[in-house]
C-alpha cells in the first residue's frame, strides 16, 4: 500500500536564477489570467464553457505569438490550464451543494506564488535541484527523499524560495510504544490537557509576536500605494508573519510525533474553530434601534487565541502521520457536556467558562480540563464496546 508524501526544501537561487524564477512565475500568471477571461467570454457570447483539452490545443499557437512561452517548459504551461480547469470545477461543485461558490477571481503577480512540472523536466544532481529552462539550483536537502517523486512544485514565499516534491511512498507500519487510547481536550490558556493528565502547553506564537506585527502594520499603513518603500514594508510584515506561521508548525508537528508514537488511539472533541471564532453578532433594542453591549471585545480576544492555538492544524497533523503509521488512529467524538459532567460519578456539574476546576460531591476533584478529556475518553470507549457488541 501506498500513498503521497510531499517534502519541502529550501532553495537557494542565484540572482539571475530569481529573476528567472519571478519571470516564470509572471508569465504563468498571465496565461492563468489568459485562460479564466476566455472561459468567461466563451460562456458570455455563446451560453456554452471550454474544458481544459481545447485550451491546451491551443498552447502551440500561443507560442508562435507570444515567443517567451518558448522559454518555458511545455508541462509547467500546461498545469496552469490545469488549475483553471479545477478551479471551475470547485466552483460548480459548490454551486451543487448549496454553499457560497465565489466565481473564480483573476491572479495578481503578488499572489500567483508558485508553478509545477506535474510529470519531467526536475530532477535532483548532486545537491543541486535541475529546472529545465531554467538551471541548476542550490537545494537544503535536510532530510532524505523517500519514494518515487511524482510532481515538483516551486513556491514563492516573500523573498524565499521552496521545492515541494510530492512522492509515492511505500507504507512502513509502525507501533506506537502502548496499546492505549488517549482523550485529548483542546484548549487556549493550555493547548492541550491528556487524559493522563500531562499538559501540553500553549506557547502562543503569534501572541508574542503581536506588538512587533502592531508596529510593522503601522509603518505600512503610513507608506504611498505603490512605492519601493511601501513594497520593502509589505515584505517585512509577511516575514513577521512567516515567522509565527513556521514556529506554530513546528511546535505542532513535534507533539503530534509525539503522540503518534506514543498510544494508539488518539481522541479529540468533533470540534469546528471556525464556527467558535465567528465574530460576535449585534445587539439592537427593538424600540430606539440602539446597539446594545454584546460583549464583542472579548469575543474578538477569545478568537484570536483560538485561532493562535492553530486546532485544526494539530487534528491534521496528528491524523495524516497516524495514517502514515498504519497502526495508529484517530477519532472524534461529540463534546457536548464533556466539561460539565463529572468524571467520577457522571452527575452534571454546570460551570461557567472562567471556572477552571472540577469539584463534585462524590470527591472527584481536579482540574476542569483534565476532567473533560478523561470523559472524552471514556465517550470513545463507550462508543466502541457498544460497537464490539452489535458486531
């Protein structure tokens, strides 16, 4: 059994190299613009869309009036009609289930970061990373490739540059140190509390980072639209926050390895951030029309940290390398009432949010958070012998 695994290096191109790289990047953003416009107005005037094969027909042509094309590689041109091609195809997916479609938009050069050789033209000489049309570019090889690479993606992340190789690799199961199943609650003040009762801290990246962010945005906001000093200050607000972007990761990656390698099954809250960080709704009296208080300033706090915490990003990490173990899993449960209901005896205990720990009559007394991931727990295990006995 296979599956894809993508690795990502850093590159260090040449001067020349960069400008090749950025000229590339514009000329693929043009052809992106090129084919949306054609799709609009093919469906405008006739009533009817084009699909990606007539388009790539096409691409000869384009070469023979627009020669630059010429100096890049046939598959990289084609990948950008690719991406056209799903981009539509999203759209009408959407459309078909009812959510907000949001029609495909053009691409500004500031934001069409990244191209593709989906089959050749790359490949890896002596440390160096072969681009056809291009040249030998330094790559970190910090780690070694594993598998047969399939695509290779360059990307564009304000003034650094990045190979993605996405590989077929073999699966190489791997046992998790106990047979044990762990509930995992989520939280802001501790990212994390087991039902172990270990603590996974919260080290609140952008948190930190928020009064350097504060004073970079500020001197962007006082800089003339299209200035070279404006642009010099849009690239140091984006390394700000790249910064936090690449430590959240990486702390998240760490304790997901950890508790892939640790227990086998790992349970967590069937959760939506995104619907707990929703702004907060108005207030309005019925009879003057005011706007009443509606507690939107903590609110606004509150998401923040929630979104700081980067949830969703651990759930994933944590899933996607218990797939790659094969023996491990990761499942959700519902977590109505977990933090109310008391551990020990299962009588419901009301809190309100600011109170932090659990006491019930029966005895049971600890910290509200380690009370809910032991119910979380005990939810799966519950789940599953009903389950072993129906079968």
């Amino acid at each position: 059994m296979s599956s894809l695994k993508t690795y990502k290096f850093r590159l260090y191109p040449t001067k020349g190299q960069v400008e090749k790289l950025e000229w590339t990047l514009a000329r693929c953003c043009e052809l992106y613009n090129a084919a949306l416009q054609e799709r609009r107005e093919m469906y405008k005037y006739t009533g009817k869309g084009t699909n990606y094969n007539a388009q790539a027909m096409q691409l000869p042509e384009i070469k023979e009036i627009r020669e630059e094309y010429k100096d890049i590689h046939s598959q990289v041109l084609q990948d950008v009609l690719r991406r056209v091609e799903k981009t539509f195809k999203d759209f009408f997916k959407r459309v078909k289930a009812g959510k907000t479609p949001g029609y495909p938009r053009f691409q500004s050069r500031t934001h069409y970061d990244s191209f593709c050789y989906p089959q050749a033209g790359f490949s890896i000489e002596n440390g160096r990373l072969a681009l056809s049309k291009i040249g030998h570019v330094k790559v970190k090889l910090h780690r070694k490739v594993i598998g047969t690479i399939k695509t290779c993606s360059i990307k564009r992340e304000g003034n650094c540059w990045y190979v993605c190789l996405a590989c077929e690799v073999e699966a190489m199961p791997r046992t998790p140190y106990t047979d044990e199943a762990v509930g995992i609650d989520l939280g802001v003040s501790k990212l994390a509390t087991l039902s172990t009762g270990d603590v996974i801290e919260n080290p609140k990246h952008y948190r930190r980072a928020e009064k350097k962010l504060a004073n970079a945005q500020q001197a962007l906001s006082r800089k003339k639209r299209g200035s070279n000093r404006r642009k010099k200050a849009v690239k140091v607000v984006a390394r700000l926050h790249r910064k936090v972007r690449n430590q959240r990761n990486d702390y998240l990656h760490q304790w997901s390895r950890r508790l892939v390698n640790t227990y086998e099954t790992i349970v967590f809250e069937d959760i939506a951030p995104a619907n707990l960080s929703k702004r907060a709704k108005p207030k309005q009296d019925a009879e003057t029309g005011q706007y009443l208080p509606n507690g939107a300033s903590a609110k606004s706090g509150r998401n923040k940290s929630i979104l700081d915490a980067g949830w969703s990003q651990f759930i994933t990490f944590c899933q996607y390398k218990a797939e790659e173990a094969g023996t491990v899993q990761v499942v959700k449960v519902d977590p109505r009432y977990t933090s109310q209901v008391c551990s020990g005896c299962g009588t419901v205990r009301k809190k309100t949010l600011s109170e932090r720990w659990h006491s019930c009559e029966c005895g049971c007394e600890l910290d509200r958070d380690h009370n809910a991931a032991i119910n979380i727990k005990a939810l799966w295990l519950g789940r599953s012998h009903q389950e072993a006995q129906a079968s």
